[in-house]
C-alpha cells in the first residue's frame, strides 16, 4: 500500500460503510469493478502502444542499416529511434504506475 492509502484509510472505511447501506440493492453496488475495468482497459492502451514503438524501433534500425552512409536518412534514423525509445520509457513508466495503482486498488477493494 501506499503511504497516501494509509493515511486516508480510516476516513474511506467511515464513509464507505455508508456508502454500502445506501447503494445496497441498486446497480451501483459493484463501483468497485469500474474501476478495476478503467484501469485493465489503461493497461491495454499501454501494452498496445508499447508493440507499436517496438515497431517503430525496428523500423528506425532497419532505415539507419539501409542508409548506405546517406547522412540524411542516418539522422532521420536516429530520430526515429531516439523518439521511440523516449517514448517507450515514457510508456513502460505509466504501465507500471498503472499496473501498481490498479493492484492496490484492488486490494483495497477486496479488504474494505
């Protein structure tokens, strides 16, 4: 768990006890899982983008070994590959902060 879940833990707990009475026997009962399905359907946005800039590294090694020592199609390599490897730490970094707050809020969840 976080440190920001442990402090507002016993203000959730107070209110989420109400919060069951009052919602008991409508549709909303289930909140919890939107959220658990927002954060998968983020996963699957990440992981899906993450392939594609695999992709575009692949594209930018390949355009870099057919250059044939053109310097202009070697810079436009690099920045191909220079973009997508910033772009693919950018991509990993939110997955995991994703996959880390969809874990724990799962565990919440299923304590509370």
């Amino acid at each position: 768990m976080t440190p920001l879940y442990l402090l507002i833990a016993p203000i959730i707990a107070k209110a989420d006890n109400k919060l069951d009475q009052a919602v008991k026997g409508t549709p909303l009962e289930s909140r919890a899982e939107i959220y658990i399905y927002l954060g998968s359907f983020i996963q699957y946005v990440l992981g899906t983008l993450g392939i594609v800039l695999i992709i575009l590294i692949i594209y930018g090694g390949f355009t870099w070994m057919t250059a044939n020592g053109d310097s202009a199609k070697i810079d436009k390599a690099k920045g191909i590959l220079m973009a997508s490897i910033i772009g693919l730490i950018i991509t990993l970094t939110a997955y995991i902060i994703t996959f880390t707050v969809v874990t724990d809020l799962q565990q919440f969840t299923q304590t509370t």
